[in-house]
C-alpha cells in the first residue's frame, strides 16, 4: 500500500486564548493535488505553516512519506522536500530572477559558480514544466503573475516533492490563474504533490482530486472532489446551508456616472502597470 505523501496525526495549535488548530489529522496522497478549503480564519495557512516549519505545533506528529519527521524550521521542511508558496511572495524585489532562485542555496562563498549552475538548472526546470521565465529579469519589473513562477521554481530548485501555495490566485487575473492551473496540472503529471489552500470553491471543484474542509480550526471533512458539490463544501465550510446563487431582478441602468476612456496608470518605477482602459459606470448597476 502507498505512503501518503503528507500524513498529520493531531495537530494543535494555540495562539493565547486562539486555538487557530485542534487536532487535526489529514492524509494527503503522491502525486495529487489536495484542496483545503475554509473561511478566512479557519486554520488553513496556521496548519501549512507548521508543515513548513514557520511554527511549531503545540501537539502533534507529522509523517512524510510514511516516515515521522520533525520540521523545526523551514530548512527541514526543504530537506524533507517541502516547498511552500505564500500568498505574499518572499522575493528580493531588487534581485534579479536568478539571484532570487539561488538566495540561501548557493554552492559555497563564490557566487558565479553558483550562479552559472542555476542557470543551467533553471532552464531545465522551465523546459520541464512549462515554467518560462526571464533569468535575468528584476523582480520589481515583472508582473505579479511571473513572480509567482519565480517562487515555485524556487521550490523546484531546492528539490521540492511536495508543493504548498496559500490562496495563489488572490493576486492573480483570472487569465493568470488558469495559467497556473496548467503548470500544477503539469507539476502532478510528472509525480509532484500539490496541496492548494484557498477559500475559492471554483477553484477547488476545477483542479483538486481531493478536499479537506476546515471549519474554526478543525477539520470538518475530507472527500474526493468529484464525489461532491459546491453546495455541499459551502455547508461543511460555514456549518449551515448556503444559497450559492440569487435570483435578482432585470437591471435598468440609468445615466452614465462614471467614464473612463484610455487609462494609462505608471507606478513610481517607471513600470506600467495599466494601458489603454476604458470603463463606464451607470446609475443603478
């Protein structure tokens, strides 16, 4: 029989009077991607934290790959081969692609050995899941989109099997977002384990093969994603049914309150960020 890729046996964590996770217990199987879905302030980011060594559980084990494995701190978790994207990305705005990359898992005191090997390395990585990027390019001058691939590619670099992103669509269009599906979808062809948080039920319903629902700090229910429902999540995540859609009546727009015809937006760098927008608002939408 098959280790779970992830195995934790009940986790809890306090912080003060908050109990942000009680024991809590989840199997998260090779070369799936598991959703764990909740409110905000449910315990999900609290309880990926502590599998990635930013906190330590006040009880509890974890298990990687059917071995008990403490993870102190971060290091651990990368040597366990954990990778984690945060919903605020933990890049060097002022560095480039590739100094981002190698930041803390450079070869030795010089840096262009280290610096010639990436590269090599990183264009493998591109070419293997679909994950272009500019090596050369500064942080602060790709979009938010691009970002993202640099924080998993550094995960990749440092030999991650299992990979956890917190709510990675938050910041992300939804052209951007589908794009992102495409490369997990690619990460899981080729073995990886994927644990998506997100409060976000298309999101879970489109790409997980398995969800985890949490409820104030507890889990409420795991099933397999095509054997549910919306609706059914919606009630585990709030303990109540939840109408998901409204009936309205027809809209009558009136005049015209708002018009904006070709908006160009540059930020303080130089870097623009919106070209060519037109938008117009009426009374009553």
């Amino acid at each position: 029989m098959t280790a779970p890729a992830i195995e934790l046996k009940g986790i809890s964590k306090a912080f003060g009077p908050v109990q942000a996770n009680k024991d809590i217990s989840i199997r998260v199987m090779p070369g799936t991607i598991h959703g764990i879905i909740g409110e905000n302030g449910a315990g999900k980011s609290t309880l990926m934290s502590i599998l990635y060594g930013f906190y330590k559980a006040d009880a509890g084990e974890v298990f990687i790959s059917g071995q008990k494995t403490e993870i102190p701190d971060s290091q651990a978790a990368i040597a366990a081969g954990i990778g984690m994207v945060f919903q605020h990305f933990k890049l060097v705005e002022n560095f480039t692609v590739l100094e981002n990359i190698i930041l803390g898992a450079e070869d030795g005191g010089l840096l262009k050995p280290s610096l010639s090997k990436a590269r090599k390395t990183l264009l493998e990585l591109e070419k293997e899941y679909d994950l272009k990027v500019d090596p050369d390019a500064v942080i602060e001058q790709i979009g938010v989109g691009m970002q993202q691939r640099v924080e998993i590619l550094k995960a990749l670099y440092r030999q991650a099997n299992i990979l956890t992103l917190d709510e990675p669509t938050g910041v992300l269009t939804p052209a951007e977002a589908d794009q992102l599906f495409r490369i997990l979808g690619r990460l899981k062809e080729e073995g990886k384990t994927i644990i998506l948080i997100t409060h976000k039920l298309r999101e879970i319903m489109d790409i997980t093969d398995t969800v985890s629902v949490m409820r104030r700090g507890e889990m409420t229910a795991t099933v397999k994603t095509a054997e549910t429902s919306p609706e059914e999540l919606a009630e585990l995540m709030v303990g109540r049914k939840v109408l998901l859609r409204v009936d309205k009546e027809p809209a009558t727009p009136g005049d015209v309150v708002l018009d904006v015809k070709n908006l160009k937006v540059v930020d303080d760098q130089g870097v623009e960020r919106l070209r060519g927008i037109d938008l117009q608002v009426r009374a009553g939408e």
